[in-house]
C-alpha cells in the first residue's frame, strides 16, 4: 500500500512576506476570548523582529529557550504555562525561530489538544486529536521543521519525534530576509542538515521518483548556496529546506540522522553540528556526499568539533549506540531490510569511538 501523506497546505514564500501575518491570523481570531501564542526564540527578545510580531488583544508572547535541544519536559511545562494563562484553548500556535523554536511550537499546539506528557506520544502516529491550529515563521533554513511531520523531542529515556499527520503545520511563511544576519556556524550547521537529508533520501532503499524529484532539487540549490556563492542564497536556502523536507516525507532520512540522534541524547550536541560530526564519518556508506560536503566546509572555513566521545564512559557509549540503532525506519532506508547484519552494535561504536 502506498502512503497517503499529508503536506502543509498553505504556504506564503517572498521578501517581505513576514509583514503579511497578521492578515493570515485575522480570521482565525473568532470571538472575544480568541488569542494567539508567539513561541519564538528568546535571542529575538529586544530585537527589532520582536517588536514586529503582530500581537493583539490578549495574545501571549511565550519566548523559548533553545541553548539546549527541545525536551518533552519542557515542552509540558510550556503547555501548563498557556493552561495557567487562560482556560480558552488558543486560537493558533505562531512559531518563529530555527528547527527547535518550530519543533517547540509543533509539540505544545499538539499536546494543548492531547492528553499526558509529550514523553507518551514520541513514535509514529501515537497522536489521537488534531492540534490547535499552528503556522510557522522559520528564521534559519535547513532543518525541514516548518515542512516535516515531525517535532524531534529529547525526553526521559530517548530521543525521538512526535512523527504523526497532526504534527503538520497548518501555515508556512517563508521571507528569505529574516536569515540576515545569522552566524556562519550556525548558517552552515543547519543548512548542512539539509544537504544531508538530501543525500540520504536519495541514497536510500525507499527512494522513489517523488522523493527523488525534491531531493534532486534541493541538493542542486545547496550546491549553488554552498559551493557557487549565489547573491540569491538566502532565497535559494530557505527552498532546499523546503524541498529536503518534501524528500524525506515519502523517503526517509538515514545512518547519519540515526548516529546524531545519539551524540544529542547523550552530550546534548545541537542537531545540525551532530549532523555534521556524524555524516564526516560515514564516507563509505555516503561516499560522493562525504567528500562535498568537506569541500563545503573547506570553502566556508567552518571548523568541525572533534574527538567529543574520547572521555566518554562505556555506559555511555553504549546508550547512543541503543540510541541510534533504535531508529529501525532509518536504518532499513539506509541499508535495507537486513541492516541490522550490516549496522552491528559493535560497528556503530567504532563509528561513535571515531567521532
């Protein structure tokens, strides 16, 4: 049986275009109690971004911390928080930031409409109720959160998505100039998780011609973006993120997002620098990937963290390799379905002992 998938149905993409979303929310804002929740990184507050968020009446403006990667606790302490603030369920859930602000504001409008602790429902399609509606305002490209049907969540024994339909969202508005000013670092990180969605969706046992046509399109713009300079890169970044995620939605990701879930559940390595810290260790399953992406790197100059699993105990170790070798979907896109013959435990330690 093929999937019948949902994708985000309404999507604004232009210079400029964060100005139009106070025109997206109005009709949303029906009767007196109705307000909105802005969950946006707290490295907007005082900035002028923040003060151009369209707040009315009795909206809240809930500003989130993402130093560290999201954690299901956090997530329900969020959720008591607009509990605490109004009886009123909210009329929509705004979330405007990088992967985390957006995978932040996807759990809470899940959870507001879903009983228990977002801990109960990281898996596949574990999710009962529609969330509230939610529309997302990314400030950083690459990730795929504004697009995916996930919301990736650090909880008490594992690090794994809420993966489920719901999870959605309702709205994208995608304005290529809110990625002025973005460290480098950071810029190449999360652009790189991109760029690797890409090659593992197309390097992958489930790909097929859909998955292939977005994959092949994004990486092409990471290439322009990354190794050709273009004076349209913030533009062309903020589509590759776009189509990457469009790739995985009826493909999947692979080895290198199944190891970074490990080095994040164990040291609290942010996504797309574990990303980066895994995929340089995977030249034989993603050779051709490898080697351009250490051409992207040398060209940008980015230094690539090292040797962050040398102190480690084995107790430790052995929980990222649980960790990572848990992820069975992204192993079977990767290596098929007698991966776990290929994957061994003790081959995903040398893996982690080399990081």
């Amino acid at each position: 049986m093929y999937r019948n998938f949902r994708i985000v149905p309404n999507i604004i993409f232009g210079r400029g275009s964060f100005n139009q979303l106070d025109d997206v929310l109005k009709d949303r804002r029906v009767g007196a109690d109705a307000f909105m929740v802005f969950v946006v990184d707290d490295v907007f507050t005082g900035k002028p971004l923040e003060g151009r968020i369209p707040l009315r009446g009795k909206d809240l403006l809930l500003r989130v911390n993402v130093d560290d990667e999201p954690k299901t606790k956090y997530i329900d302490e969020l959720v008591a928080r607009i509990r605490a603030y109004s009886p009123v369920t909210p009329a929509g859930i705004v979330g405007i930031g990088g992967g985390s602000a957006m995978d932040i504001a996807k759990a809470v409008s899940l959870m507001l409409n879903n009983p228990g602790s977002s801990a109960d429902y990281q898996g596949w399609d574990l999710i009962s109720n529609p969330a509230v509606y939610h529309a997302a305002v990314p400030t950083l490209a690459g990730t795929g959160a504004e697009i995916s049907r996930t919301t990736i969540l650090t909880g008490p024994e594992k690090k794994l998505g809420i993966n489920s339909d719901y999870t959605l969202y309702d709205q994208i508005l995608l304005d290529p100039e809110l990625l002025a000013g973005v460290p480098k670092n950071q810029w190449f990180y999360t652009g790189m998780d991109c760029y690797i969605h890409d090659v593992e969706s197309l390097h992958g046992t489930f790909i097929n011609e859909f998955s292939k046509a977005y994959g092949e399109k994004s990486r092409d713009l990471c290439r322009q973006v990354f190794l050709e300079d273009s004076p349209e890169k913030d533009d062309k970044l903020m589509m590759a993120s776009y189509f990457g995620g469009m790739s995985i939605a009826y493909s999947q990701v692979g080895a290198c997002h199944a190891l970074s879930y490990g080095l994040s559940f164990v040291l609290g390595i942010h996504h797309g620098v574990g990303c980066c810290i895994a995929f340089d260790q995977l030249e034989d399953i993603y050779p051709e990937g490898v080697r351009e992406f250490r051409q992207m790197m040398e060209k940008h100059d980015i230094p690539l963290p090292r040797n962050v699993t040398k102190d480690l105990d084995s107790a430790s170790l052995e929980k990222m390799v649980t960790t990572a070798l848990g992820l069975v979907p992204l192993w079977e896109n990767c290596l098929g379905p007698d991966w776990a013959n290929l994957m061994t435990r003790e081959r995903a330690m040398e893996l982690y002992r080399r990081m």
